[in-house]
C-alpha cells in the first residue's frame, strides 16, 4: 500500500494520485529497492575491475 507523502492516507499499489489532495504518490517501494541494489552491485563490481587493472598496471 502507497502512502500519500503530504497527507498520509493510505491508497492501493495500482493508484497514481491521492484521492483526498490529488498529489502524486511516490514510486513503489521496490522500485527505490532494485534501485539500490543496481548500486550495490556497480559499486562492487567497479571496485574488482580497479583491483585487477591496478594488480597488472603497476610496477613490479
């Protein structure tokens, strides 16, 4: 369920707007999820292709 941000009544998944001041409700909660996982993982992901480039490129 959706909580309207500015007068916090509640609403179903499917709604776009709030019913009692017709503000916009905010993304759904697995979207900011998927969001900061994808962040998570580019995070880690740039973090070992440095590892690896630093592991051949400097002087031994």
């Amino acid at each position: 369920m959706k909580r309207c941000l500015y007068c916090n009544h509640s609403h179903a998944d499917s709604a776009a707007e709030c019913e009692r001041c017709g503000m916009a409700l905010p993304e759904s909660e697995a979207s900011s999820v998927n969001r900061k996982q994808r962040w998570f993982v580019l995070f880690w992901l740039a973090l070992v292709v440095f590892c690896f480039v630093m592991f051949f490129a400097l002087p031994r």
